[in-house]
C-alpha cells in the first residue's frame, strides 16, 4: 500500500493543494498596500507620499507607482476529493484490495495535511454509505473502515455510480466551502462505460485506476478530463 502511494506522489496529476487568495473586505482584519487605481483614493496614500513635491507626487498617483492602503480578509480552501471504490466479490482477489488501500491512503495523506477535505464511498451496482475525513483523526479512521469492508458485492455499474457521485459532488461544491473537485474510481469492472461522457462530470477531474484489469474507454475519459487513467494496475 505505502509503495503505491510512494508512486502516486509523483504524478503531477494527482497533486493537491489548498486555495489560499485574500479578498477586499472593508471590515477585514487584515491590511495590505497595493498599486492606487484612480485618484479618488488619494486619501489612503500614506503620509510619506505628502513630503514628495506636488508634481512628482501627482506623477507617482497617475504612473501606478503610488500604494493606498487596504483592509482585507484572508480566505483558505481545501480541495474536494472523492473516491469510489468497487466493493464486487472480484476485488478480494489477487492484491486487488491492497492496490485501492494505496490509493486510498495517497488521497488521505492530502488530508492530513490539511490540504483537502474527503469523501469516500464504495460501490457494486450502486453507492453505498457516504464517508467523509477532514482532520488527521477522521483520516486515521477512514483507513480502518476500509481495511474491514465486505468485498462481497454484485456486478458493477461503473458509469452510472460515476455520474451519481458527480451528481453528490455538486452538492458539496454549491455549499462554498471547497474547491477543484477531483473524483477517483477504482475499480477492476470492464463493463462497459461507453456511455459515461465529460459532459456527465463538468468542472471535475476524474482519476481512473482499473486494478488488474482493463477498462479503456473509463481510463481515457480519465485522460481527456485532466486526470489519471490506469489500467491493469
């Protein structure tokens, strides 16, 4: 499991980070200086600029040259990860198990680090119960719940579970609270997903790892959408 996380921590593809931006707020509790933009701002100048000879201060306000002063507000999000994981009878065979654990613990560690909040679910011919991580400890959890799943599902429905977390994905996003949503299939179901199209996920990074098996059309998608697609992983 630690190898193949080792491994994905490579892929720029799979890199997450926090959004970290300040926003204007004029009740903010933070102050920055920043460029005056027109001269009905000359009030914020600082006191230094009022030593300068007129024509040269007025100069310094129409070149761009002259900081007003600002309050502000500083505004962090984490990136949404969500991950799917077959939970059909096929993937307690071979290290089939063992290869989504690393995985799953790849996308975790972004959590402990406090750069992205997860949701994980597993799936057969539906999503199951929705599990979701956004400290260390809730992280730490998580992989215990995996490690103690029943791999004894049915058959799989790889597009239609992709289009209903998309589907969950959008809920979370309009609450405002993350950001660049990323969604992570794995799975070892060949069944077709021909019909699963970008259109069926916009604004979503889709990553496919198809685990001792192969599923072209789910690993391209992945591809085409930003993402990673592995098959026979």
């Amino acid at each position: 499991m630690v190898e193949i996380s080792r491994h994905l921590d490579k892929l720029s593809r799979m890199q997450v980070r926090r959004q970290r931006k300040t926003e204007t707020d004029p009740e903010g509790e933070e102050v920055r200086w920043r460029p005056m933009k027109h001269l009905g701002e000359i009030g914020r100048i600082p006191q230094s600029e009022w030593a300068l000879p007129r024509p040269y201060r007025m100069y310094r306000h129409i070149t761009g040259q002259t900081s007003v002063r600002e309050r502000c507000t500083r505004i962090e999000k984490k990136q949404l990860l969500y991950i799917i994981i077959d939970c059909s009878g096929s993937m307690s065979s071979g290290k089939r198990i063992y290869k989504a654990g690393g995985i799953l613990i790849n996308r975790l560690k972004a959590v402990i680090a406090g750069e992205a909040e997860l949701y994980v679910r597993f799936f057969d011919s539906s999503l199951k119960q929705e599990h979701h991580a956004s400290t260390p400890e809730e992280a730490k959890a998580l992989v215990k719940k995996f490690t103690e799943a029943n791999y004894s599902g049915g058959n799989t429905a790889i597009a239609a579970c992709t289009k209903a977390a998309h589907e969950r994905i959008e809920e979370i996003m309009r609450e405002g609270a993350v950001y660049r949503p990323e969604l992570c299939v794995i799975t070892d179901g060949d069944d077709d997903t021909s019909s699963l199209k970008l259109s069926d996920i916009p604004g979503t990074k889709l990553h496919a790892f198809v685990v001792e098996c192969q599923n072209k059309h789910l690993a391209e998608l992945a591809r085409r959408s930003g993402g990673v697609g592995v098959e026979q992983m």
